[in-house]
C-alpha cells in the first residue's frame, strides 16, 4: 500500500490499461496538455497522440465516434469535461451506446468508459456543478460508478476499462487532491458491489461519491451521543448492489441516504423505495433522504455553502431516525 | 469504371432485387402483415447500388431509417432481412429492431437507428477505429437531406475531417424529410456545398442514375482508402411514395407524384447495358425470374419465421447476463 | 359536457390558447401537415405559418430559439416529436430554459410548453417508446405534466400554456383515441394537483399517463375480491402533489406505484420514498413498484407486450399488499 | 461610417474601460479577491467595441464565458458587472451568476452561458420575436471559434437563415478553444466559409482593428434590420492571456504570447484619432482619468457589495413561489 491522491490514482489507472492494451486510447478536449482538472498530465508524453486525442469543442460527435470505435474493436476512454455537459451529446450515450446491443440482438458489445467531473463547492456556477448520476442509472444498458476514495479510483477505473459495456465513470471534483492508500500491486474494483465504508449498528447511512466524507465525519461525531452508524457507499450506482444495503438496514432498522444531486427524483429515492420495498418490516423508523434542495446551483460561495448537504445535516436527520434528536 | 461485364449485369441484379422486395415490403404493410411503419425506399435504388458496388466485403456501412436498399446492397441476406422487418426470431437482430434498427455486422453492416442523424458520429468512430488499427476498410454512412440540418451531421463531418477518417458521407437528398420540402428547411440547393464548411470535396450526383453515383463512388472510396479523408456525395434522387408507407401526401401534388417516377433508375440502367450489348433481352428475363424466386423464399421464410420468444425480451441489454 | 377524444381535446386546448393570446405560437417538425399523429391537424390552416410553424430537423435549435422566443415575450409551444429524441436537445431545455431564470437573478421568466409524444405499445421501437420523465423531473425549474383522460389533456395544456415556467407536456401515444368528457366552457386543470380518479379504502395505487387506464381496470377487478382500491393520478409529475398521495396512503395503509417507464431510478422511486419518508407509520405492508423491466424497448409486438405493464401486474400487487394474493 | 467625432471618441473611451477594468479583474483574481476563474477579454477589446457601436439601446447581444467586454460595451454599469463577477448581492443577477452567467435585460443583455455554443440558439430566438412582433430590432450573438465546432451552431444560423432573423453572429476567433488551437479543431482556415452552408454572408474582418469590425458590422445590422436576414461575422483577434487566469499555457512558446499583444487594438485606434486630428494627447489624458476613475469606483462598489443572503439561493426557481 501507498499513500495517493485521488486524482493520481485516476491517473495511474489509466496509464496502467493504455500500458496493457493498445486497444485502449483516449478522446476529449484538452487532454494532451492535462484539461483543466489535470487528470490526464504526462500520458499523451508517455502514449503519444495516436492514443491520447485533443478534440474539437463537439461532445456529441466525439462520443460518437468513441461508441463506432468500441462497436468495431477499440476500448475508448471519452471524457466530457463536466457532467452538466452531458446535456449536448446525450444521444450517442443514450439512444446509442445504450441500446445498439439489445437491439440489434446482441451483434455486438460497445465497451465505453466516459470520465466526467461531478460534484459542486467549487464555484464552478450552474452549468459545471450538476451531479447528473440518476438521469444515467435509468437508462437500461448504461452502468454507473462514482468513486469516492483513491483506492475505489483507481479499482473502478480499471475495471470499467476492461468491462465489455458503456460505463459513466463521474469522479467528484472535490476529492481530486483528497488522499487514501492504494495498493502497489494490480487490482480492481468490482463493477456493482457496494462497500462499507464503516461499520455500525444503529443506523445505515447511504451515501456517494464525495457524500461518502461527510456521512463519515457525522457518523464519528455521533458516536460520542452513543449512535453507532453505518456508511454504505454504493460505488457502482448502476447496477446498484441493493443486496448490501438493503442486508445494512435489516441490521440497523434506520436508514438514511445522502447525495449532492438534488433530492427530488435522485438516485436516493431509488435507494428509499428499494429499502422500502425489501426491508419493509426491519424498518424502527420513517427513512431519511438528503440532498441539494430544489435549485440550480448558485455561483456565489456563501449561496453554494447555503445548499449543499454536509456532516451536520446527515448527523441531524441520523440522530432524528434513531431518536436522538440534536435540541435546536 | 473498371468493372467487368459480370459486374454490371450483378448491379442491374441488385437494382431489381432491391426493388421487388419493398414492393413486396409495401404491400405486405398495406395489407396489415407488418406491426408499425414502413419507410420505403423505392425510387432511390440507384444509389444504394452505385455506391455498394465499390465496397469490399470488410468495409462498412451505416443507414438510416429509410436503409432496406443500402442492407441489401451491402450484402444481408433477403431472408433475413424481412424477417427482421416482420419482427420474427430469425430476423438478423431476433426481431427486436424491426424495420427501423437493423444492423449485420458480419457484413460489415454496422446500423441503423431511429434518430435522424444519430448514427453519422458512430459511423465516423468505426473508420476512426479502421484508421486507428492501419487497415484500409472504408466506411460509408447514408443520410438524408433532412439529416443534413442535425447538429450532428456538422460535428461528424468537421471531426473526420480534422482527423481525415477513410469515411464516405453519402447525403441521399430526396427533397423531402417527412412532409416538409427541402427549401422549407434550408437555402441552399445542393447540400453538398456543406463540405467547404470541413474543407472537404462535396460532390453532386444523379442519383438516379446507377453509373454516376458509381463513378463518384470510386474515386470518394478510392481518396478514403489512400488516407486522403472523407467526401461527402450528394445523390439527388426521389422518394416515390410518402414518408411512410400510408402518408397521404396532403403536401404534394399528384403531378410531382407521377413526376418523380420519370427518372425511374431500372429503365434507365438496362437500356444503357442493352445499348452496350451487355445484357440481353433473354438474360434481363432470366434476372427477373430470379430475384422473383429470390424474393418468394424471402416472403416464405419471414413468414414461417415464429415470433421470437417473450423470454429474449429480457435478454442482450449487457454482455454478461447480471 | 361533450364526450371528446383525447387528440382531439389536445387540439381544442391548443386552438383556444392560439386565439386567445397572439405571444402562442407553434413550432416543430411537419406541424403545418399535422405532425405523424396529427395533433395540430387544421391549426395551420386557421391561424397561419406565421403562427404555426415548419422547422429543420434541428430540435436543438428550435428548442432553443423558443427559449430565447420566451424571454423576449412571447409564448412558445414546441413539438418534440417523441420523448426518446430529448437526447438530441436537453441543453436548450435543461442548462437554458430551466435555468436562466434562477441564474440571472430572476430578470425574466421563460413560459415554454414543450410537447411530446411518450409511450410504447404501438410498435414504435427502441427509439420512439421511451417514457423519461424521471429526467426532467430532477431539474430545477422545470415542471412536468402527464395528462391520462381528454379532460386532463385540455385542463393542463392550457394551464401549462399560461403558466409563467417551462414546462414539458408529456401526451400518451396510446391514449390519443381514447374518449372521455370535457366541457364546453372553457376550463383548466391546475399544474401540480393530483386528482383521486377512483375512491377506495384499501390499497392506494398511484399511476401515471396510460398506467391510470390499467390501474383504474385492475381496481375494478379487485371489487369482487372485496378489495377497494384508490388510485390516484399525479397529473404533475413535478412538482408533485405529494400532499394527496401520502392523504391517500395515510388512509388505505397500503401503496402500489405505477408507471410505464422502466422501475429502476424512476419516478416510482420518488413517491415510494416520500411516503417512506412522510407516512411510515401508516403503512400496513412494503411498498410496491411496477415498471418496464430495466430494457430498452423491442420492436416486435410480443417482445414488447411481454414488458410493458398491465392492469394484471397491478391487481396482483396490489393484493398482495393486501394480503390477499392470486393463487398461482 | 456616418459617426460623430464624438461617437469615434466614444469608441476609444469605450476599449479604454474594457481594457482597465479588465486588468483589474485580472489582478484581483490573480490576489484571490475574486472566487472562481477568469477568463479574461484582455486583447479582443476592438471586436465588442466595434460592433456594439452599432447597436441601438432596444437591440439585443448574447455572449459567452469570455463576456464582460460585451456586457460593458452593450451599456452594462461596470459597477453591477464587477460586483456580479465578485458574486456580490449587488451584481447585476444577485451573486447566482457569476462571472461566466450575465445578463442585463434592461439593457438588451440577453445572457452568457457556460455551455459552449449554447446561447446561439437562444439568441436567435429573441431575433424571432423580434420578427415576430415586426420591431426592426436586431440581436447580436458573439461566440468563439471554438464554439464554431458544435452542433447548435450549425443549427442556429441554419434556422436564421431560413427564417430570415434579424441576427447577426460574431465569431471571435482567437485561434484557442481552450488549449487546443484552432488548426488542431477544423481544417478551414476562415470559419466566416461556413457561412455559405446557409447561404448567407460570411465576412471576415481584422478583429484587432475597430474601425474594420466596425464597418463590417454596420452593414451587416442595416442588413438584419431591414429584414434581409442574418449574417456570420468573422473577427480574427488574439487571447492575450490563458484560456483562463492562471492557465500555464504550457501549450504557447513565450514568443508567440509576446507577438499577439503587436496588434493591440487600443494604441492603434489612438494613433488614427490623433492623425485625423479628432483626439488630442490632453483629451487622452483626461478619458484616461476618466476611465481610471469610473474603474476604482467600480472596484469600490463591488468590494463593499455585501455577500448574498443564503435564503435567496432558494429563490427566483420559478417565477410564482410555490
Ligand atoms: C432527431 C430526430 N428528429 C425527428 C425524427 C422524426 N423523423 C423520422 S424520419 C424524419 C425525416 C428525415 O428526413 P431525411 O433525413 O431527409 O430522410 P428521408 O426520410 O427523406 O430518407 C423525421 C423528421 C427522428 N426520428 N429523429
Ligand atoms: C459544450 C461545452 N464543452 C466544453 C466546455 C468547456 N470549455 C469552456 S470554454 C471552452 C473553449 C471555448 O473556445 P472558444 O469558443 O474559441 O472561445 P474562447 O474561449 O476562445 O473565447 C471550452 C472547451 C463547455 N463549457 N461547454
Ligand atoms: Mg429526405
Ligand atoms: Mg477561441
């Protein structure tokens, strides 16, 4: 094990399987002088143009053109720049990576990883902040992942790489330069199976990508008020491993579920009616759902803070499950 | 053209066959034997053919929603066609994609879909995959005039162009998209023009008429198999009957209707080949009896084809079964 | 009271609107010629092409050119032909129309009605069939309607055309026959009340679009198993009514969630987990959903119907709910 | 062109203020006063300047992420534009915007998005309510070359140009979308060329010359607002700075970021109102004052803005409260 940051282990991850297979190369803007996040720094050095493309500013065409090359043999990696970006070129994503096995009778595979920033606090405005993740994990034929640890970076990432089917693989841009241990030998993460981030006895704490923190620092701040959580963090939210949270709540009898995306009609709610539907008599109390309220995302810091969900309001709404209620 | 007599006479074949089916396909949709619409292609042959005539068994092919012709011409077996489009087991996609969403990749046929100019980028990205492996497969994507004003169509072109992919544009301008005229949804007249926005050649044929598609053909897939990147050919031609099969055609007079059929490509290429002493009167006889037999067993096996089984519905939606 | 079609009280909702306000006008592909469903059928030839509207293929652009129409004062109704072909123009609608609003500080509003063709069951393929309201409802500052009966159709459009906000109107392709009454006099539907199309005591089934037709038909069969079935249309699927679901709910006990869309991150899972959330301790048994297995959707017509939703499916969890289930 | 003098002297005042308060913005983002990144106009000052002359306070303009130039030249008080860009509750929308999302309604500033490309269509659609409504108002949309590459663009002057729109589309060509020059993104070398896949005027002009920009713009508005349609500028400037600021630009050898600052629009136009006798080194001298002055109250203004109350991130979702 060694210490690394998130997103060198990103990058580590995709050197790794440009190394191991020429099949696989890289599409997106920017990416030979590193993007703007700096997640691809030093591979076009190392690989070269042929294998790492500067674009021009047309995500849907180059999506595209990446769902022809895994169609025909290649093993893309595509990275739109920011997931709110996804709203031009969500038809080759949808209508086509999606759907051309099924409907063609599975003729063929498309194996497609798409890299793309997620999350807000960053004061990137209203057009580069969305977490998106529900639109895609309702789409049949697409997966999901959003890693939230060094580690789970670079295990999901080389795992998508080498899955035979389209992957929205949306890293948050608050963790870039967070730190965890990584192995020094090979490995990856699979596709679909959730993790528990911690262990507890008293209430499930569902919760993604940089959520996963939070819900971590509320669940250490309740132990001292005698609540023992647990933080499941899905990692894949498509296809969700429902078999571990929903085996979480029927041991803690409380759930809570926690994301950035806003909480109307986002993937917590999948989670909710899951757990609703699964563990329905293991439930002690009425589930709990956090996310962004019903706004875009505002450009102002103060107005940013004033949305996003945090450690207290996690540790607010699990101490109200477990009726500990915090006095107001 | 550098091709044998053997070659004409097989075009001509193709011309008929591609004819005789939809015919077929036509009216079997009118007589209520095919589940949802039918967007026929007659009228257009020549430009299905002329330009299949120069592809090799491992290059590409991307279509449309209009696309019967261009599968034929590329090689799919008749029978399993129709199938498809009748929605039976044995269709080439197990009768999941119909009429609309077919695809045979092992006739380098890679698909057709139901957004309109949704397949032009995956088609650039199987020539990017082709030039990216140094093969010297050529891909060729069919759209319509109506294609031409999607966004996509823009970004396909300037991206093959930037990265000069061995990918041939085929624009088939039929003059309609839907119910609505060509000049009702852009100024320009000859759409080829669009190519100078990439900086590639963008050529204007007939396209009806089998010998000029053809010869424009040879020298898009010969400047595309050299590296020379893309072109994008402009075939004028007609859509003899409305935009699916039912369309009352409120828009269009009769006269255009009867008009349009005056540039009929059959006539026109069998005369030229009869004139040439390339086909005789016996031997075009002898054709078309063939592609008669051939389209029967086609109708005879779609037909005797079961409906796939309700259990496939669950399957081919990932690689590895959950 | 008249007894109408459903397409037919479309066309009514939308030429009573044109006459009245000349800032209504109409764009979209081939609505001069009444479009493939003929919904705007003699509009064109009573208000004109200056009003009723021919454009490109280029839903992108004439989605977009409506927002900025909006802006400016008028008030446009666009015809996205089908629901599936938002992939090709969610920017317009998602980071333009929803947003720009909010993010200029409130400056201008943008009243937009975005018409479309939803639903499978008519053959129509992997491209035509979708059912994604579960997309738009996840965005801020958009609002969704789903009208069931030719009542409802009227009511909303006309509601939704002089609302203020951007709003998709999502019509049923199987309902367009469909007969039902409608009055005279002008009336509308107000966007965000649910309406309790059946009364009953024991089970609260809460259904969308087609789905109300199935539900409303299962309930009937249940009767003589002497259970007494609610069911209830949302109407608006954002924002959702969530005050009448969770009254129903709070009163039968029992909830089974319905719609044609595919179950997994649906709009299902947003009711089931506010009513996990708002009226646990009411609820006698695990929430039910029922959905379009997670597919893309087959032409043919038997892989299709072995898919979709059925008034069977619906009877059979709603009495299981009940506890009183079909003998297999 | 039939201005004033005191019009021409305008114009200089006018690249003056964009150039300062520009340099400001720099510096204070440089000093972390400013949250979020820059992207700063330094060096394409002529283009906004030259071609906002034209218009009339009831016209309208759309811009992009590189936008105050445009906002200040349209009218926007640079006050409410530099406390919008410190996101302060006094910025023209409140704090919600930001330096990339402004609009001024009042003032016809219809908004900037961060979605490249994205508000050519909205734009657009403004110029149709104003056909619409029969106003002889016109609208002007500015955008980069970059963003010449997405698929709105080709839709937008598309539809402009079918509809006749009374709109008139500014390519700022920089040579950068980002870090990625412009040859590296489209094989044309003018993208004033894709204006003939519309059939509409492409023109090319000296964007670092306000006088050039000027006069090409003059006869592209008199041309919308007659109703002659829509007309695709090209002005070829330079990004004096990184994409953003901060931006390394490991991508650009020091000679070149050197080279680009030659054409400098601002000492240019000075030398040609001095040598036509219409500014006199004392006038300068006092606009620059001026100028220096409206800046530093600016920064004032913006600095002693408050921060935005929390609760309103929760409004102006809709336009009635629910
Ligand atoms: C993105 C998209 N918009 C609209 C449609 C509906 N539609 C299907 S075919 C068609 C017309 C296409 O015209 P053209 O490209 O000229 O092809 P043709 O039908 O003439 O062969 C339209 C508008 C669609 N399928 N996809
Ligand atoms: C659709 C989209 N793709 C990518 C980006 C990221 N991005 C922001 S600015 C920019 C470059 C734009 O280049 P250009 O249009 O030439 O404008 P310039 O920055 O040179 O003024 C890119 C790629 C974005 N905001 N939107
Ligand atoms: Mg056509
Ligand atoms: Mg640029």
């Amino acid at each position: 094990m060694k210490d690394s940051r998130y997103i060198r282990a990103i990058g580590e991850g995709l050197a790794e399987e440009l190394d191991r297979d020429d099949r696989v190369f890289m599409l997106g803007e920017d990416l030979v002088d590193a993007g703007p996040f700096s997640v691809t720094r030093g591979l076009a050095e190392r690989f070269g143009t042929r294998r790492i493309r500067n674009t021009p500013i047309s995500e849907s065409a180059f999506l595209g053109l990446a769902v022809g090359a895994a169609i025909a043999g290649l093993r893309p990696i595509v990275e739109v720049m920011t997931m709110d970006l996804f709203t031009v070129c969500m038809d080759p994503l949808v209508n086509h990576a999606a759907k051309m096995r099924y409907m063609f009778g599975g003729q063929y595979s498309v194996p497609l990883v798409v890299l793309t920033a997620t999350g807000a606090g960053v004061g990137a405005g209203p057009h580069h902040s969305q977490s998106l993740e529900a639109w895609f994990a309702h789409v049949p034929g697409l997966k999901v992942v959003m890693p939230s640890t060094p580690y789970d970076a670079k295990g999901l990432l080389k795992a998508a790489i080498r899955d035979d089917d389209p992957i929205i693989y949306a890293w948050h841009k608050g963790l870039l330069s967070r730190m965890g241990q990584v192995p020094e030998e090979e490995y990856t993460v699979p596709i679909g199976v959730a993790d528990v981030k911690r262990e507890g006895s008293d209430v499930t704490i569902v919760a993604t990508g940089l959520m996963v923190h939070q819900a971590l620092s509320a669940a250490d701040g309740m132990e001292e008020a005698g609540i023992s959580a647990e933080v499941v963090d899905p990692r894949t939210i498509s296809p969700l491993d429902t078999a571990t949270i929903v085996a979480s709540v029927k041991k803690t009898g409380r759930l809570v579920v926690v994301h950035e995306a806003v909480k109307d009609f986002g993937i917590g709610a999948e989670v909710a009616a899951v757990v609703a539907e699964e563990a329905f008599d293991y439930l002690d109390a009425p589930i709990k759902r956090i996310g962004l309220p019903f706004t875009p995302i505002p450009f102002s810091r103060n107005l940013e803070n004033a949305l996003l969900p945090t450690a207290d309001h996690i540790a607010r709404a699990a101490r109200e499950a477990c009726g500990v209620p915090v006095e107001q | 053209m550098g091709f044998s007599n053997e070659r004409f006479v097989g075009m001509y074949r193709s011309l008929l066959l591609l004819r005789k089916l939809e015919e077929k396909a036509v009216e079997m949709t009118m007589t209520g034997q095919l589940w949802g619409w039918l967007h026929s292609y007659l009228g257009q042959e020549a430009v299905a053919v002329g330009v299949c005539a120069h592809l090799r068994n491992d290059d590409f092919v991307a279509s449309t929603h209009r696309g019967r012709g261009h599968f034929l011409a590329k090689g799919l077996d008749p029978k399993r066609m129709l199938a498809e489009v009748l929605s039976r087991q044995d269709g080439v996609c197990g009768g999941k994609g119909g009429e609309i969403h077919i695809a045979d990749w092992e006739r380098g046929i890679i698909g057709s879909t139901g957004i309109v100019g949704g397949i032009l980028s995956t088609a650039t990205g199987v020539a990017f995959a082709c030039q990216y492996q140094g093969t010297d497969q050529v891909v060729t994507c069919f759209f319509g005039d109506g294609a031409s004003n999607q966004g996509s169509f823009h970004e396909s072109l300037n991206l093959a162009s930037v990265w000069q992919l061995p990918v041939l544009f085929v624009c088939e301008n039929n003059g309609y998209g839907e119910f609505t005229r060509q000049q009702d949804s852009m100024r320009v007249t000859d759409i080829a023009i669009r190519a100078q926005a990439y900086d590639i050649p963008g050529v204007v044929v007939d396209g009806d008429n089998v010998l000029t598609v053809s010869a424009a053909t040879e020298e898009a897939v010969a400047r595309a198999r050299s590296g020379a990147g893309p072109t994008l050919l402009e075939c004028k031609t007609h859509r003899w009957l409305g935009h699916y099969t039912g369309d009352p055609q409120g828009y269009r007079s009769k006269e255009e209707m009867e008009e349009c059929r005056r540039t009929d490509p059959i006539p026109r290429f069998q005369n030229h080949l009869m004139e040439k002493g390339l086909l005789t009167e016996e031997a075009a006889q002898q054709i078309e009896e063939d592609v008669d037999r051939e389209v029967a067993a086609a109708v005879e096996f779609a037909l005797d084809s079961p409906m796939p089984l309700p259990e496939t519905a669950l399957t081919d939606v990932y690689s590895k079964a959950p």
